[in-house]
C-alpha cells in the first residue's frame, strides 16, 4: 500500500488561481504564497456571489489511539459532493506543529482524501502559527518589561494571567521561573508556555468577525491583575496596535485544495478540548460565501469540539450547520468496548457491541441540539463484514441512518453515498438550539454540559474554582459561554474510562477569563495546556528527500 506521501507524490495540484477561479474569487483579493497556496484578503466576503452556502459539520465519537479519520472524512466527503457535481468548498483548520513533531503526525487527511501541499500545511504553511506566537509573546514582554520600567499600573507579578506561547510540545516549559540573573535581566517571578494552539490570541484570530472586531478583542483582553485586585486589560499596555501588525496577515484566511481539486479553506488551529477547536468563523463564512455547500470539522470527539462548535461558534457567527456527520471505526469502537490497542485488527464482535454505547451517547448529544446525526463508518482494509453488519443494524435500531465510506482508498467516489444522505438530511433539518442559556448561573452552565453532554452524576468545584466563580461574577463577564477543557480521550475527565463512563463526577480545578475571546475557559481534571513528547515522537521518522520533500510526515 502506497503512503499518504507517495500518493501525493502522483498528483499535480492545480495551479492556486484556477481554484481561486472555480470558486469565482477576484485576482485583486488573492494573494499567492507559492504555487499551490494563497490567502483571500476579508475584502472578498464583501462581493456578491449568490451562492447558497448551506453548511455541513463532521464531527466523531471519543477519540482513541486508533484514530477515527475525521478530517479524511471531511476531505472524502467534500470530493464527493464535488463528483455529484455540487458547488462545494471545505473549512478546516491548521495543522499545529507541535503534534505533528509528537504523537499525531501529519493532520491534512490520509490516502485519496488530502489537503495538498500537505507537507507545507502541516509546517509552517503561510505563518499564521508564527505571527500569533509573536503577538502572544510581545504582550508577555510588554508585561515583563512593564513592571521593570516602574510599573505605572501596580500590576501584581504574582497576579499575571498572560503566559508565553510556542508550537511545540516541551513539557519543561509548563512551569517556570522568569527574570533570573541580577537586576537587569527583570523581575523574578513565576511562569510559563502554553501551546500556540491553546493561546487566546488564536482563539480571538478564530472568532473575530473582521479586522476591527479582532482589535477590539485585542484590546480587552484581562491580563493581570493590580496589587490592589483590580483587572488590567491589554489596552492599558499601549501594544495592542503592535499585536495587529504581528497579525495583519494572519487574519486572512488561506486557500488550498484537496488532491481532486476541491477547494479548501485552512485557517486557524485552537485544540478542542483546551480551546474551541473549530476553523476560524471568517474562514466558514468565506466557504459558505463562495459555494452551495460548506463542509467544516470540529476537533475531537463530539463532546468537546462540537458541543463549542455549537454553544460558542455558532452563537457568536450566526451558523446553523444543516448536517451533522458522526464519524467512527470498527477499531474504535472495539477499543472503547475494552479491546487491547495492539490488537485491534482481530474480529471481536463482544467488545465491538460493547464500543456502541460511546457511539449512542454521540448520537443523543447531536440530537440535544435538535440535529439528526448521520454515522458515517470510515472503512478499514481489514474490517470483517460481520462486524460491519453489527454496526449498520444497531444505527437501523436506533433510527440514525448510517453510511460505509471507503474514502481513503477511494478518494471521493468512496463517500458518494455518503455524500447522497448528508443532503438528504439537510433538506430536513430543523433550526438548532443551544444547549443553555448565556443567562444561567456559570456553575450551571457547566453542569448541563457535564450532566448532559458528558453523561457526568454531578460537579465538584474546588476551592479555587469557588473563588474564581465569584470574581467572574464581580468583573460582570458571567453572561459569557464556557469553554470547558477537559480529557479528549473519554467522555469524563478520567483519559482512562473509555466506553460510555457512568456514575462519575467532573471536577472543576479552575476558571480563566477568555475576556477576548469571549468565553470562559473551565479546567477539570488534569487537563494541560502544553502537551509533552512521547518517548518516540513522529519527528524520528521524518527524512527530508533531495527533490525537497518529507518522508514520513504522515
């Protein structure tokens, strides 16, 4: 079987302006990086196109180590829409590159169903990671450097909420001690990385309406505190104007295309379950705007990403996906139903009925937001038909149709059928509601999520979470949505209960102010906002070839 490189190595991508031109977006608002890449300035949302721009989103069940191919799925489905001969375009965010170093390697999709140039996407791609990276650090540096010079604002050192950034995974940066070595190198005090994907530059970049709606959110960001316990907001540092230069051409989504030509939209890379987890909101708006229909992901399984895809992203932009594709795999369906992971690829219809239950609960989260799920199977070469057939008559069962997609060998013609239900589910679709009200109480917030979403019996809030509820209340940003970070790989905030967990508590450590973003972060469990190496990260198997491509970047 050829690899993801080599099948990519066979195709000829087309020239980034005949893309620009499929989709009918002017010269003047393309700006070329290359031959195969380019952005599409903000201005292009502005020009009449009378597309329909219906909008479809994929999302999964619980993550597992045998991954479930959600944006293969979403790349397969987008060439398929494209093979019945409908307007399409895909919304997908960035690669990060950290990941793509560590645990997970490439992010651009699998076999027949890839975003090209993979390799440039999944590093460095048009900068976007790196612009944010510096703006997140000038504001760390424009706070350092403010209480060296005098520290007009009395801001407290020990009150500082903005942390420095990188993509990359380096669990030694988590925790630090700044301004060692004298009194010129600054004043010593506690600190630390977080991963570019989990900044709060990258979530407002993400949710940003245009370039005056970012500023503002720039601007009222709450970075510290003052000895005194009043909230210091990036504004009163005078460097926000700065940060917007850093990001000018960030904000711009970027167009690429899928190895049939499918037009594609990659903007923006926040983690699902330590941010939003979704593309940026311009870059949807941008693949509605330009095609009939706009396929989008959201990170992780269901419970993290969507559930933000919903209460967070479609508030704020105004989005109602018409479809909702839950993607999984006979492999993760085994593991979650108490199958070892290295051996997954033996027929155990037992643990397979047993890896439905996490299945279900996806399918009952999609529908408290008053969506149908549509499952679709990613097929394996070495799946058995039996359990196939298991899968396929449980989703009869309990009335969720249910399609076999064979995309990654097959390229778009492998998810035709698939492609056939998303639109006839979307032609029946009702108007989606949120999950709560912004109005609640941020504690019941976040037991509706926990008890309805993650299937939890109750919250316990600790101390520190008591203390940071009650300041939520007294700054007046209790109306805001959360944005709970919690464990991708269950339904709990234990990564070791697999399945479909029950009789199980969420416990909520602390809150954070996302005063920029627009939503409050609410950490459970041992949840982490910089990932670690593993002890063989992806990055051992990279080889760079003479012709100037990557081996191994899959």
């Amino acid at each position: 079987m050829l690899s993801d490189t080599e099948i990519a190595r066979q195709i000829r991508p087309k020239p980034i302006g005949q893309i620009a031109d499929q989709l009918g977006i002017a010269k003047s608002d393309l700006w070329p990086y290359g031959r195969d890449m380019a952005k599409v300035d903000l201005n292009a949302l502005h020009r009449p196109t009378g597309k329909k721009g219906r909008l479809v989103l994929v999302s999964a069940t619980t993550p597992t180590a045998a991954g479930e191919g959600k944006t293969t799925t979403t790349i397969g489905l987008g060439q398929a829409f494209a093979r019945l001969g409908e307007s399409v375009c895909l919304a997908l965010r960035e690669p990060s590159l950290g990941p793509c170093l560590g645990m997970k390697g490439g992010a651009t999709g699998g076999g027949y169903s890839q975003l090209v140039p993979s390799d440039r996407i999944n590093l460095h791609f048009t900068g976007d990671f790196h612009a944010i990276t510096s703006a997140n650090n000038l504001l760390s540096a424009a706070i350092d450097n403010h209480i060296f010079q005098g520290n007009e604002l009395n801001i407290d050192p020990r009150r500082i909420l903005w942390r420095r950034v990188m993509d990359m995974n380096d669990r030694s940066l988590r925790h630090i001690v700044l301004g060692l070595g004298g009194k010129q190198q600054g004043i010593p005090r506690e600190g630390g990385f977080d991963i570019t994907a989990a900044s709060e530059v990258m979530a407002m970049l993400c949710l940003a309406a245009d370039m005056d709606d970012f500023c503002q959110r720039l601007e009222n960001t709450l970075v510290a505190f003052t000895y005194q316990g009043e909230p210091v907001f990036a504004k009163q540092l005078q460097i926000t104007g700065a940060m917007l230069a850093l990001l000018r051409d960030a904000i711009h989504p970027n167009l690429v295309q899928t190895l049939e030509g499918v037009p594609a939209f990659v903007h923006g890379g926040p983690f699902a379950n330590i941010a939003h987890g979704c593309n940026s909101l311009m870059a949807t708006q941008m693949a509605q705007h330009y095609a009939d229909w706009a396929i989008t992901e959201a990170g992780f399984g269901f419970d993290l990403g969507a559930e933000k895809f919903f209460d967070i992203k479609c508030r704020i932009g105004h989005l109602d996906p018409l479809a909702v594709v839950l993607v999984t795999t006979t492999r993760a369906l085994k593991l979650h139903g108490g199958r070892a992971v290295d051996s997954l690829g033996g027929k155990d219809v037992s643990a397979l009925r047993q890896g439905l239950d996490n299945l279900d609960k996806h399918i009952e989260n999609v529908r408290k937001f008053n969506k149908e799920p549509l499952v679709a199977l990613n097929h394996f070469s070495g799946d058995e038909t039996e359990e196939l057939d298991v899968i396929k008559n449980h989703c009869q069962k309990v009335k969720t149709p249910f399609v076999l997609c064979d995309h990654y060998a097959s390229g778009g013609d492998g998810a035709i059928e698939l492609a056939k239900q998303v639109i006839q589910v979307a032609g029946q679709s009702q108007p989606y509601s949120p999950l709560y009200s912004l109005e609640l109480p941020v504690e019941e917030k976040i037991k509706i999520v926990s008890r309805q979403i993650y299937g939890a019996d109750d919250v316990a809030f600790t101390r520190q979470a008591a203390k940071d509820l009650r300041q939520i209340q007294q700054l007046g940003f209790a109306n805001l949505p959360i944005c709970i970070a919690k464990a991708p790989g269950s339904l709990s905030d234990d990564p070791k209960l697999l399945g479909r967990p029950r009789h199980f508590d969420i416990t909520v450590r602390r809150l954070q102010i996302n005063s920029g973003a627009g939503f409050l972060v609410v950490f459970t469990g041992d949840i982490l906002r910089m990932p670690g190496l593993p002890k063989h990260p992806a990055a051992e198997r990279w080889r760079l070839q003479p012709d100037g491509s990557i081996d191994g970047l899959e």
